[in-house]
C-alpha cells in the first residue's frame, strides 16, 4: 500500500510538489507523436518550456568541473519573463561539502556532469532547478503564477470549496450506439458541482463553448465514468448510465517508483546536516528570523542535487543484455493492450539504446524521510539516498467504487507488476549503497540503517518498500482511439464536441522527469491548440452567417408589458 496524496487545493498538485522542476529528453517527447499524436515531439514543445519559465541564474560552482551553466540566465532561447519563477539552491550552503564528496563519490564510480540538462539530454548529475522566486523565496506555482494576475478579469469566477460531481451533456447530442466513439459528436452543455459540506445539494455551471477537466490522474477519470463516459461494465455496477462505452477511461496509470535508504553517519564528522534543527530544536527559530529577514539558511532549501541515468552508465551493477532477455520472456507472457504494447515497444527500444533515463538518485543531508521502522537516533546525524526508476513496466487503474462522487476512487498502481521494476530496483539501490560506502562519502558513514548492510537479497525488500514518486500519469491517454486513446492530439475525449482533459492524466507515456513542467508546457500548448480552435469556429460561424438570406419582416410591436412583443 502507498499514499497518494492529490492536490486538493487552488493549484492543484503545483502548490505540493517536491520543488524538483525538469524536463525530459528529446526522445521521450518524440515517443509521444510516434505513438501516434502529431505536433507533441520535443521541437514543438520545447517553445512553451521557455515560453512558461522565468529562469533567474545562480551559482553552481560547487558543482564539480562546472563553474556556470551555460545559458543558464536564460536557460535556452530566452526562457525571461514567463509566468513560472524558476531558481538554483544557492542558500543551502551548510550542506554544500556533503553535496560534493557525494558528486565526487559517484563520479568515481561512473556517473557523469552535466551542466545542460534541460536542452533535450536531461542524463547525467546536475544541481537542481526549482520553481522557487528567489526575491521573496516563494514558491512559484499555478496559483500565484497563472491565476492571481489575472483575477479582475470580468469573465473569470473562481469558486473555492467546491467539487466537480459529474459533466452534463445536451440530450440531443446523446449517441444511439453509445460503442460507436468515433462517430459520436456529444456535446456537454454544464458541469454539475457540489461541496462537501452538503453532499445533498448540487449546482450547475452553464457551457456555452466547452468544458476543461483538469482535475488530475486520479480525479479526471473518476469525473469522466460519473458522467457516464468509461467502461460500460463498471459504470454497470453503480448503475450509471452508460453514454460513451470507452473501456481505457482510467486505465494505463503509471507512475515513479521509490525507495529510501539512510544511512547513519559517524560521531565525528567534519561538517553539519539538517540534523541538527531535530536534535537541537534551539536553533530552529533563529533560523527561522534569518529566513524573514533575508530570504537564506535552510528554510530557503531544497534538495540540491539529482542524478539521471540509463543503465549503461552502470556495467558492473546492470547487464542490459540479461535484463532485456528476461523483460521480453515476461512480456511475451503477458497479455498486453494496444496501447500497452506500443509504449513497451517504445520503452525497450530508449532501455537497450542507453540514451533516456531510466533511473534517477537524490540526496538528503538528514534522516528520518526514509519510511523507515527504525526511527533517527537522538543526537546523531544521517544522509538519506532516494533511488528512483522512472520508466517502470508496471501499468495500473484508478476507477470509481461508488456513484457517490465525494469518494474516492480505486487506485491499484499495479507496483512490481512486472519482475523487471523490484530487479531493476534493487540493482539499483545496490549500486547507491556502492556508492555511499565507497570514497570520498564512505569515510564519514557508520552503516546503512534501512535496509540494514546485512540484507543481501534487495529484491524482496524492495518490493515491500516500494512508493510513489507522486507522478500518476496517463489515466486518461492522449493516443489513437485504435490503440486505446482516451483523449485526441488536441485533447478532446473521444466521442466528444467540446469535452477536454488536460493535466497529468493525459501525459501517453511518462517521462524520465518530474513531471511539473512537463504538465505546464502541455497545458501552454493545449492553450494556444484551443484558442485556435476557437478563432476557426468563430470564422466558419461568421462565414455561415453571411450566407443567410436576409428576409424582411416587419418590426414588433413594443408590448406594454416589458419583454413581451407582438407581431
């Protein structure tokens, strides 16, 4: 079992995230359009990431053989002036000889640098961009970033407290053959909403144009099979009409996987880790008054460093040939989607080419993150390795359980479905202890807390430890209708007039990356796809018009009753 905290707020997920913000490599955008949506590969993305983003530089020297990004004031082609304040951790300086001897130790066994991660080669190690507004050392998210700016506008109504029960459609529109998607053309004409403080009540907001779910991987689904549109089967069960038989509406969710070490330091280590805030908790409000007054010290950090890799970085840790082999003897067995079986295609293909990131490691200069059952010992100091693996073959569900849309939903993620995902796993946090117990790093560790040094075997431990990264994706898929799409190129769900999703949820594959800016440089495109949609609609409208025989008639006669008129 994993949380899967969701971002019940004005904002959504942007106003919790992890203060991780990067991108993916071009291969990984470019495996969108070949699964079958056009204008999505990383060239036509690549002008919203700078579109959205306002980089402030900062300074990475303790960053090993990388004494300035390059391009790094505008990071690639002018990414100044977006509404997303995007910053380096210049003020986590207490910690910055951990972060070295870590770079140092990983470089001795095989990593590399990279100072450019964002320009379409996300691989290597790199100090960490956040959406963070270094002048108020704020976050910088959908709210404050998109919303607040635009808050006067007289045609915008932002409701708080409230929660989207289910789409309305226009009776007309309802389709015969509720199987035969493709020729469908419902129309949603509101959006029936209601707050949990009186479940029994219900509102209705009016459509004239279209409606925009954005309610994420785990609610934008829930929201779509309450509205009737989603596998016939299950709607069947919680008796709810069936409108759009579409089977895939909460299928293929994906997600990161997670696993937490700690590692207990010597008594006697050279330099301090956030440690000291627990077991010294005096020092925690003078911390506190340097962060008012001049926005530094650990309230202003955040992780700093992250690494990226494939598998070949590593040759001694992975043998791709042997993994590959018994990834495709599982597959073989394995009854797949079309869907499915065209992202596995794509997603084996980047694993034995060694050029997209598959697995990912971070650095906390403290313990106690570890969801550990051995708690941090007073007094005493620890480092925490986060291991990731970010292109994981196990795919899952998020469905309704109830008709009551107030509840949540089902989500079985599906981790470890597939053996690669725990082997892989625990290859991988093997090499991480490697590491952590090799030189310059190793000097200043005792032992490994969880899992502790004598456990051998890490798969079984994995797979009980295994958590989400919090990035649920692909719940409401952006492909072909043919392999299982759930939504078009322009986001529009099939069967559909003026229904779009757009959010995490219809990301087709995941990416090798935190997913924030990913969604935001979706959402910037999906903008402009619909404005242009709408500028096409209001021409042909226009043009109809104009082709309207005038036919005159005699003016009304003006009622002595207002709003009443005679012929």
């Amino acid at each position: 079992m994993s949380l899967q905290p969701r971002g019940k707020v004005l904002g959504g997920s942007s106003a919790l995230t992890y203060h991780n913000y990067n991108r993916g490599s071009r291969e990984e955008y470019d495996a969108w359009a070949e699964l079958g949506n056009p204008g999505w590969d990383w060239d036509a993305l690549f002008p919203y990431f700078t579109k959205m983003d306002n980089v402030v530089p900062g300074d990475a020297g303790f960053l090993p053989g990388v004494t300035q990004r390059p391009g790094e004031a505008n990071l690639h082609d002018g990414a100044v002036g977006g509404p997303i304040s995007v910053s380096y951790n210049t003020n986590d300086t207490a910690i910055t000889p951990w972060v070295e001897v870590w770079h140092q130790s990983w470089l001795n066994n095989g990593a590399y640098m990279n100072a450019d991660p964002e320009g379409g080669n996300s691989t290597g190690m790199t100090i960490t961009a956040r959406p963070v507004d270094k002048k108020t050392a704020t976050r910088s998210y959908a709210t404050n970033a998109y919303l607040e700016p635009v808050l006067d506008r007289k045609n915008l109504f932002v409701l708080t407290g409230a929660e989207a029960t289910k789409i309305l459609f226009n009776e007309a529109s309802l389709p015969k053959n509720i199987s035969n998607v493709l020729e469908s053309e419902l129309v949603a004409n509101g959006v029936e909403y209601g707050t949990p403080l009186n479940t029994t009540i219900r509102y209705i907001a009016k459509a004239n144009r279209e409606v925009i779910l954005s309610a994420g991987a785990v609610k934008s689904p829930q929201i779509l099979e309450l509205s009737g549109i989603g596998d016939k089967a299950i709607l069947d069960n919680f008796d709810i009409k069936t409108i759009l038989d579409i089977p895939e509406v909460g299928e293929n969710l994906q997600d990161h996987l997670e696993w937490n070490v700690d590692y207990l330091l010597k008594e006697d280590i050279p330099w301090e880790t956030w440690d000291v805030y627990r077991n010294d908790p005096a020092r925690d409000p003078a911390a506190w008054e340097e962060f008012k007054a001049n926005k530094t010290g650990i309230y202003n950090s955040s992780p700093a460093t992250l690494g990226f890799f494939p598998l070949q970085t590593f040759p001694d840790a992975f043998n791709v040939t042997e993994i590959v082999e018994e990834l495709d003897r599982e597959l073989a067995a394995t009854n797949l989607t079309p869907i499915r079986k065209k992202q596995f295609e794509i997603q084996r293909r980047h694993l034995i080419e060694g050029k997209v990131t598959q697995l990912e490691v971070a650095f906390l200069a403290r313990g106690g993150v570890a969801h550990s059952p051995h708690p941090p010992l007073p007094g005493r100091s620890y480092l925490t390795v986060i291991t990731f693996l970010l292109r994981p073959y196990s795919t899952g569900n998020v469905h309704i359980n109830t008709a009551d849309p107030f509840a949540a939903p089902s989500i079985d993620p599906k981790y470890n479905q597939f053996s690669f995902d725990s082997k892989v796993g625990a290859l991988w946090t093997k090499q991480a202890r490697k590491v952590m117990l090799s030189d310059p790093i190793g000097q200043y560790v005792e032992r490994p807390v969880h899992p502790p040094p004598e456990t051998e075997t890490l798969e079984e431990w994995d797979e009980e430890w295994t958590i989400s990264v919090w990035h649920p994706v692909g719940s409401t898929s952006m492909a072909p209708r043919e392999l299982g799409g759930v939504v078009s190129p322009k986001m529009v769900v099939y069967g559909t007039k003026n229904v779009r999703v757009v959010d995490a949820s219809s990301l087709p594959i995941n990416i090798a990356a935190h997913t924030l800016a990913t969604v935001y440089a979706m959402a910037e495109k999906t903008s402009d796809i619909i404005i242009n949609d709408r500028r096409i609609n209001d021409l042909n409208y226009n043009i109809r018009q104009q082709q309207i025989p005038v036919v005159a008639k005699t003016a009304p006669k003006v009622s002595a009753n207002p709003g009443v008129t005679k012929p």
